[in-house]
C-alpha cells in the first residue's frame, strides 16, 4: 500500500496538531470535537476506476476507517461504448474504452460516491448536456462545467473543469456536436470566462454574508433557505484539473522542477496553469485545493495573511489553503491520497440515508438560473460585479435561493422552469439545431470553423445562434499549426 498512497499533510486523527512551549504535540479540545469527513482524492483518473476503487478499499482495509466519498481531478474519460472516442481529444494509442463503461451499463456500482470534474481528454458530448452537473452512473457524479455543491449537508465542494487556453477564454462555446473537427473538439474542454465569473459571484456572495449567516444558522425563525446557505458558508473543497498559475511559489518549485525541468519557461511566465484561478483562491480561501493534470505529484500552502491592519480570513474561516496535486493510475503511484476535512454541525440534514447526498448550493442555483441564457455566448457582458446574487445586500439574500437535488442537468432545469440551451440538448436535438440540410450552409459553416481556428477576421452568426467574432491572432506561437501541436499545449505534462 505504501507504493500508492502519499500522505503530504500530517493530518492525525482528523485534527491539527499544535506545539507546546514543552515540545510535545497537544490537539485542542475543540479540535478533538470536531467532526471530519475522510476522502478519497485521484489525480487524472485516465479510465481506471477499477484501480482506484481497489486503492480505496486497500486504504480502508488497512487504516480501518471508512471512505465519505472520492473526489477525482479531471480526465475521468467516462466512455460508454467505443463509438464516443470520437468526441475525446486523444492520440490513437491511448484511445481505449476504460473501466467506466461497465459501470454505466451496471455491470458493476461504484462502491463510493465519486465526483469530478471534467479535464481534457472526454468525452466533451455528452459532459456539455451535463453541464449543470449530474450523475453519469450510479454513484459517479460529475461536477459540471463549474459547480457548487453540498455532499452529505456537510462538506462544500466548489469545481471547475477544463484547462485555460487564452485564445478560448471569451470565445462561445463550439456548436456541437464537438467531434466534427479537432478544433471543436479542443475547444470544447477550454474554461470560459462566464464559468470563472459564476464562481467569482458565488465566492464574493458568500463572502459579504458569511459573518450574518452563521449568526443565523440556528435560529428557528430563519427560513429553511437561508439556513441551508448559513450552514454551508465556505467552500471546503475547490477541485480543478488545471493548476491555479502561480501556486508552483508555494511548494517546493525546485524540486518540481528537477522533476519536470521543462515547466520552467511556463512558470517564468505566469503560464504554467490557469491565471484566472489564484484569485478564486485567495478570496474563497477553501481548506483544499484539488488538481492535477500535469502528471506529478506536488503540494503547496498558501497562507491567507493580513493585509494593511485588516484580517483576510473570516471567524471559522482557514488561515491557510492546502493545494494538492497528484498523478495518474498507470504509474501505480502517486495517483490517490486521503484527506481530513474538519466540518461543523449543520442545518441540512445528512442525506446518506435517505440516498439524496448531493446538492446544488442555494446561491449557486441562483446564479445558474441569472446566467442561464448567457453561457453560449461567452460575450462579457456579465460579471460577478453586477450579478444579482453578488450585489443583493446580505438580508435580501436570505430569501433567495432553494436546496436542489443534485440528480442531472435536466431535473435542475425543470426544477427552474427553464429550457436546455443548445449545448445542453441531447446529442440527436443539438445536432439537428446546429446542423442545417443545405450543402452551401454547411460549407459556410465548416470554412468558419477552420477560419476562426487559423485567425481569419470575421464575424457571422454560427449554427448554434449565437453571433461570434474570430479574432485576429497576430502571435503565430499562439496558432496550433498541426493537430500534433494541439495535442502538446492541452497535455503539457501527459506522457
């Protein structure tokens, strides 16, 4: 088992430890009574569920202590039949079926509740119909495009799938289906800016009103909405497959880079990773950072430190953010680690035995709801700044906003009286959406594609709808010349 497992916070007994002015170690009596919740955390997961499973309950067997669920950082590869690799940007060798399939169909259950996020080699179809989230198996739940959800009324766990490509960041999304070309297909897993700025909403929202809130957490008067907000007022958990950009001068750089030497040049930049990411961080401060997708192993604290006399950190809040990164199954080590997450007692009730144990965040649901008919286009005209749920005085909030069972992206938009966009329709519906029957139409549309992916300057209505702008790149370093050279800048660290 010590081949597989790394254990990089020493997190004893589900407390932190502290010095005495004697040298030995004390565990505070609050410490000792607060309750933790034990997960399961992978890297890319590459298709190999059966591994991780196995891991788990070798983890389980041996430390005696039971897994609350798993949570895996992106490249899950959840293929149900060999005919959807085509919507998975990857070279033919590593084109294979995994382990997913079977428990699709059920032949087989996840013996753990797992969540994920999406990274860059998907199947990007099928995860763009779930974009709000939903389960794809049994128990295997996918985090959407970006998320916020509470698992067991206890634990918050806020995601973002995908990796940052510049040129992408405030373009549409592609019409689907993705597979049709390569550049689709790559740009399908490309991190929007509207999905950053959803978070950004969701983080500055619960920053204002978290003092208030857990001021009212156990009022009997407080509405049902506004304590199920009270009680999960601080992400606990953020998990992206790309590293947030600049985290690297928070481990051991030196050592990651005598690991990876040809990180240098992306870190000299500011490029190794996501730029649009450390902030979330810093402001949403959550006990754990997840990711992967570079293939190593890497850890790293970010202390939340005061600034000009006033405290960053809130009463309950952590002063520090654990960031972890891990490896990929196939290398039989490195890949799977377990946490410890201290949590408080809280209004919502435990849903384990019920079977309800994921929900959408009630303020989360609002802004889904706010920027619903604005994702496709991507066009800045919204932000964080003027979302509703992020300007509403914290009392006005205490209204807003109701718990939803986390079950599929569809059940979500019945829930919200609102229709799929056209990145959300089943595959047939988005496909006759996009696709119109005249040859010439299509032609138009198919020379776009190639345009926008080469620089042309245009600007037309695409096949979804939505009217886009191809901008000129004038940096050539910026063009993907081959579908080779796309597949090196998405892996970056894949072997």
């Amino acid at each position: 088992m010590s081949g597989i497992v790394h254990h990089f916070f020493e997190i004893k007994k589900a407390t932190t430890q502290t010095h005495a002015p004697n040298g030995k170690d004390k565990e505070t009596s609050e410490e000792i009574r607060a309750p933790v919740v034990h997960i399961a955390v992978v890297g890319c997961c590459h298709g190999e569920l059966n591994k991780i499973y196995d891991a788990c309950a070798a983890h389980e067997a041996e430390t005696k202590r039971t897994i609350d669920f798993l949570i895996c950082c992106g490249d899950f590869q959840a293929l149900r039949c060999l005919e959807h690799l085509r919507s998975m940007a990857v070279p033919k060798k590593y084109g294979v079926l995994g382990d997913f399939a079977a428990y699709h169909r059920g032949e087989k259950r996840a013996p753990y509740l797992t969540l994920f996020v999406g990274g860059n080699h998907e199947d990007s179809d099928w995860l763009a119909e779930e974009s709000y989230g939903g389960f794809l198996a049994p128990n295997i739940y996918y985090m959407g495009h970006s998320g916020v959800v509470i698992v067991d009324g206890r634990v918050t766990v806020a995601g973002l799938s995908g990796i940052f490509k510049g040129n992408d960041y405030a373009r549409p999304y592609p019409c689907r289906p993705f597979y049709t070309s390569e550049v689709t297909k790559r740009s399908a897993y490309h991190v929007r800016r509207i999905e950053v700025d959803k978070l950004t909403a969701f983080v500055q929202a619960i920053g204002r009103i978290d003092k208030q809130l857990n001021a009212l957490s156990h009022s009997p008067e407080t509405p049902h909405c506004a304590r199920a907000i009270a009680g999960s007022s601080q992400i606990d958990i953020f998990v992206s497959h790309d590293w947030p950009a600049g985290i690297t001068k928070y481990g051991d750089e030196g050592q990651l880079l005598r690991q990876k030497p040809f990180f240098e040049e992306d870190i000299r930049h500011g490029a190794l990773g996501n730029p649009r990411t450390m902030g979330l961080l810093r402001s949403a401060k959550p006990q754990y950072w997840l990711a992967a997708h570079l293939h190593c192993v890497f850890e790293a604290i970010v202390q939340h430190h005061e600034v000009e006399g006033h405290s960053t950190t809130v009463p309950g809040r952590p002063k520090a953010t654990k960031f972890m990164a891990l490896d990929k199954p196939a290398k039989g080590r490195g890949f799977i680690d377990f946490i410890d997450v201290p949590v408080k007692a809280r209004e919502t009730s435990d849903g384990k035995q019920e079977g309800k144990r994921i929900f959408h965040h009630p303020l989360w649901v609002e802004i889904l709801r706010e920027t619903h008919d604005l994702v496709l286009s991507n066009d800045g005209k919204w932000s964080a700044d003027i979302s509703v749920v992020g300007t509403q005085p914290p009392e006005k909030l205490l209204s807003l906003g109701t718990p939803v069972e986390a079950v599929s992206t569809q059940h979500l938009l019945k829930a919200l009286g609102l229709l799929p966009t056209s990145l959300q329709q089943p595959f047939e519906a988005a496909s006759i959406k996009c696709h119109r029957s005249d040859n010439s139409q299509q032609k138009q549309n198919d020379s776009l594609r190639e345009r926008c992916a080469w620089g042309s300057n245009v600007g037309v209505e695409t096949k979804c709808g939505h009217s886009a702008l191809a901008t000129t790149l004038t940096n050539s370093a910026n063009v993907d010349t081959n579908v080779d050279s796309c597949w090196q800048e998405d892996t970056c660290g894949t072997e």
